[in-house]
C-alpha cells in the first residue's frame, strides 16, 4: 500500500513536472511568436533632437501588452489544465481508495482461508492420529483373532482326533457286543434243546440260568468283557 501511495505521488509529481515544462515551452514559443510578429514603426525626421523616451515608452507598452495578452492565455491553459489534473488526481484517488479496499478485502480474504486450513491441517492430523491408533489396535485385534484362530484349530485338531479314537471304540465294542449277542444267542439254542432233551427222557424240570456279564464303554479303552453260564459242576449248566 505504501508502495501504490508512493508510486502514485512520483506519478502526480512526474505530470505536475510535465506541464510545467510544457507551459514553459509555450509561453516561450508564445513570445517569440509575438516578438516575431511584432514590427515597431520609428518615424524619422530630420529634427535632431529625438523623443527617445517616447519611444522607448512606447515600445515598453506594446511590450507589456503583449506580456499581458500572454500572460492571460498561459494562465488559463494553465488553469484548465490543473482542472484537468484535479479530476485525473480525483479518479486515481478513487481507484487508489477502490484498491485499497480490494487489498483490505483480499488480506481479510486469506486471514480467514489460513484459519481455515490451520483448522482443516488441525483436523488432518486428528484423523491420522485416529488412523494409526485404528490401525494399532486391528492390527492387535487382529493378531488375537489369529491367536485364536490357532487355538480353535488346534482345538478341532484334537476334537476331530478325540471323535475318531471314540468312534474306533465304539466300532470296536459295536463287535464286541455283536459277537457277545451271537454267543449268547446260541448259548440259549444249546440251553433250549438241552431241557427239551431232558423233559422227553423224563428228568424233572430242571433249573437253568444263564449268567451274562454287563460291557462296559467310556472314552478311555474297553473295560473287561465276561460272560458264565452254570450247568451244575463245573460244565456251566445247571440242573437237578
């Protein structure tokens, strides 16, 4: 601003300087003009005593009329253009006072831009805090979440190994318990046609009892499987 003020007075300076050397250059133009124009009639007689003073008075008065005549027109080419001036210096003046409040616009202008960019650099590096702490904690999350992952696996692992070790012994006692089914079903034939042969040759009834021992299953190994049928003696029937 100071500059444009400055600039502005060298400028005003700069015209003022200016139609000074023009007004001095015409006024001089001006004059040599008249003086050139100006034919000074003597009359000469042979009277020797000349009037010199009315001579000289004379000259001097067309002189000073035409330094008046000139004077006039100088004042008023001067007095028009210092109007001229006065209305130039008075719309610089309002395009200095119209810049000036461009400039006071535009500095208010970037005040208010740098306060919002210091809010939007403030906000950006909230975000990117908010960010590396997001980021921090999937990565912890997701380091646990994989943790258990391991662990789940490991779990099923051992899970699928325990289903496959229960189901082998429960395959096994299935063929156990079949077996034992078959035995004991053709313990009871052979008991059957036992006490037939025996009511036709007319023994009294006779006591039979079958003695079947119970097989026990868990998740560890098979338990003892037992089995007795007592037919007096020691054959495994009984009978009186």
């Amino acid at each position: 601003m100071n500059k444009v003020e400055l600039q502005a007075k060298v400028d005003s300076l700069a015209d003022e300087i200016q139609f000074l050397r023009v007004l001095y250059d015409t006024e001089l133009s001006q004059m040599q003009t008249h003086i050139s124009d100006t034919s000074v009639v003597l009359s000469m007689d042979n009277n020797r005593s000349l009037d010199l003073d009315s001579i000289i008075a004379e000259v001097k008065a067309q002189y000073e009329e035409i330094a008046q005549r000139s004077r006039a027109e100088a004042e008023s080419w001067y007095q028009s253009k210092y109007e001229e001036l006065q209305v130039t210096a008075g719309r610089h003046g309002d395009d200095l006072r119209n810049t000036k409040q461009e400039i006071a616009e535009i500095n208010r202008m970037i005040q208010r831009l740098r306060s919002e960019i210091d809010h939007v650099k403030k906000q950006c590096a909230s975000l990117q805090a908010a960010i590396a702490d997001a980021e921090q904690r999937g990565e912890m999350a997701l380091k646990d979440a994989r943790n258990k992952l391991e662990g789940l696996e490991d779990a099923l692992q051992k899970a699928k190994q325990d289903m496959a070790r229960l189901l082998k012994e429960y395959q096994e006692l299935m063929n156990t318990k079949l077996a034992l089914d078959v035995e004991i079903a053709t313990y009871r034939k052979l008991l059957e046609g036992e006490e037939c042969r025996l009511n036709g040759e007319g023994v009294g009834p006779v006591n039979i009892s079958v003695v079947q021992s119970t097989v026990s299953s868990g998740y560890g190994s098979a338990g003892g499987v037992g089995s007795g049928v007592g037919l007096g003696g020691g054959s495994g029937y009984s009978y009186s």
